[in-house]
C-alpha cells in the first residue's frame, strides 16, 4: 500500500472565455436562401448567439479519431471509417464479430456488449454510443417478429467529455447577415446568348444570406477521466490496463488542445474563425470528488470557482492565452486516469 502510487486524475474542467471573430461556426438551417445563426436564450430572457455543445463534441470527436488512426490505436470498423453512429454501426458493419454477445445468456448480453464496444474502440469508449437494434427482416419479405434468442440488447454509453452550449456573453457578440452571389459561367454564356438573340436578359447570378458573428464566447467542458473504460452496466473496468487507460486519456487531453486552436465546425471554407484568444481555468480533481462547474458569463466566474475549488481541495490552474492552456493540457498528460479502489468493484 505503501508503494509510490503515480498522481491520478478523476476529472477536469475547462471553463473560460473565447474570443472569435467572423465566423459561422454553427447555424440553425437554411430556408430559402438564407441560412440563420443558432440563437439561444438565458434565463432572464436575453437573447445571444451560440456554437452547440453538439458541435464542440464533434469537434472534439474528430480530433480524437484523427490521433487514433495516426497512433494506431484500437478503434472499431465503424469508428475507422468516422460513422457517427460509432458501435451501433460496427454491429451492422461485422455481424460476425458481435455474435459473441448473442451467445451469452440472456441477462449477460448488456455487460457483455458495452465490454466489447469499449475494448475494442477508443472513440466508442471517449464519446460514447447507443446501440439500439431494428428489428431484423426488414429489407426481406417483410418484418420478422425475432426470437427471444437472437435479440440484441439496446445499450448505451454516456460520453466521458462534455461540453456545454458555447454562448456569447450579452453585450459582447455582433451578429451580421452578407448577401453574396455566386456566378455561373454556364448560366453567363447562356444570357449573352440571350442577349444576342434580343430575348429577355435572365439572372444568372444565384443570391445567397449568410450571417457573420464575432463576439466573446463562454464555454464549458468537463472530461470525466475515471470513466474511461469503465462498463457502467456493473460498474468495472472492462478496460482494465492502465497503460490503456492512459493512452485514451492523453488522446482526449490532446484532442481538447486541438479543439481550443482550430474549433472546425460549419463554413469553414469561407468563415474560417479569426482566433483572438481565450482566457479561464482548467479545474482538476485528483481524488473522487466532481470539480465545481460556474459559468464564465459571471465576470466573476474565476474568483468564485477558485474559492469554490479550494474548498474540495481541487486543482486550479489559470490561462490568459491560448499557449498557456495547451501548457497545461501538456503537463496534465504527465498523470494517469482515477481508477475506482479494486474493494468498490466486484
Ligand atoms: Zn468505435
């Protein structure tokens, strides 16, 4: 017991303020030829501009599959070929593979699913999945009503990195809506044709709306560490190695620097973000207690979560700049994932 015991994480939060300019990272849809921004309202009615919580993960997600395939580290078929539905999809895409959870009894079968999609897959362990099985047949001669035998359970797995809507702070975000036009060589011969002829001139050119937005952003994120590998239909570790553990909590850890510097979501190809900066805390908790969660629309978000923190002893660690914040990431990869005690799991 006595042995050096290397320092754990049980779980981070990145809390903060981003400052992005002129982009459209994220968008409600297009009706006609105008596509609207994501608009979200707080509590007291105001109303702001926001990037989803939906996008930042996959942000996240696909830097996380980047690393995985360049490290070769253990992903499914699925999750090779960046199918959102991750282990859902590995189900279809190898029958065979899976049928080891058919073969086990009946009330094994969730245990024994949510183990194989965790061992066998990175991305399905850090982000999560939901296997959710259609009913067999159906692109035969009509639906098959299946067998108790042959049914696959439906599982989930929670993500272990969260994130929250990242919304523009009242006062400090600008919204613009810019007509643009996109010409058409084809269409333009076809009018000088048309002019030539003396009929009547046709537009070629197709108008289009497009908002713009800048402001300083608060966001939340929370990387719940010790959850990595943990099959949470009986609470043990179906990844159990630590040298495992720990390749997938630096992978999550990089991925979150990747995120912070290069945030690709929607019309990047025209709105690629002018990045100006970010500011905020990274909270670390090293014992099992969750870290303290403000949000950094109060001014006084790090005061108050730096009081907060010290009262349940968790780690608090500052950034004015962006390099400072990949500094942290950095050295927390020098740690190794929470591991609940071996006497709390059966
Ligand atoms: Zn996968």
């Amino acid at each position: 017991m006595a042995e050096q015991k290397q320092e754990q994480v049980f779980e981070i939060a990145i809390v903060g303020r981003v400052t992005w300019n002129l982009h459209s990272l994220n968008n409600e849809g297009t009706i006609g030829n105008v596509t609207e921004p994501r608009t979200v309202v707080l509590w007291d009615g105001t109303k702001t501009d926001g990037v989803s919580g939906e996008m930042m993960k996959h942000i996240h997600a696909f830097w996380t599959w980047l690393q995985a395939r360049e490290n070769n580290l253990l992903l499914c078929q699925a999750c090779k070929e960046l199918k959102p539905e991750r282990a859902n999809a590995d189900r279809r895409l190898r029958q065979d593979e899976w049928q080891e959870v058919l073969r086990s009894p009946k009330n094994e079968r969730p245990k024994v699913a949510v183990n194989k999609a965790i061992v066998q897959c990175a991305m399905c362990d850090l982000h999560g999945f939901l296997i959710a099985p259609r009913t067999e047949g159906e692109e035969g001669q009509g639906r098959r009503r299946r067998s108790q035998e042959d049914k696959f359970p439906a599982v989930h797995r929670t993500s272990v990195i969260e994130f929250g809507w990242v919304v523009g702070i009242p006062q400090k975000f600008h919204r613009d809506l810019h007509l643009h036009a996109r010409h058409s060589q084809e269409e333009q011969a076809r009018e000088e044709e048309q002019a030539r002829e003396g009929e009547e001139r046709v537009t070629a050119q197709m108008l289009y709306h497009r908002p713009t937005r800048s402001g300083v952003y608060a966001f939340v994120t929370l990387f719940q560490a010790w959850r990595i590998g943990l099959n949470e239909v009986n609470y043990t570790y179906a990844l159990n190695d630590d040298n495992d553990r720990k390749k997938r909590y630096e992978l999550a850890l990089t991925a979150y620097e990747w995120t912070f510097k290069r945030p690709d979501g929607a019309m990047t190809t025209t709105r690629l973000p002018h990045i100006e900066g970010a500011e905020g805390l990274v909270l670390v908790a090293k014992t099992a207690v969750p870290v303290p969660l403000l949000s950094p629309l109060r001014d006084d978000y790090r005061q108050q979560l730096k009081d907060l923190a010290q009262r349940q002893g968790v780690e608090v660690h500052e950034f004015d700049e962006l390099v400072k914040l990949t500094e942290i990431l950095t050295k927390l990869r020098e740690l190794t994932p929470f591991k609940l005690s071996a006497a709390s799991q059966q």
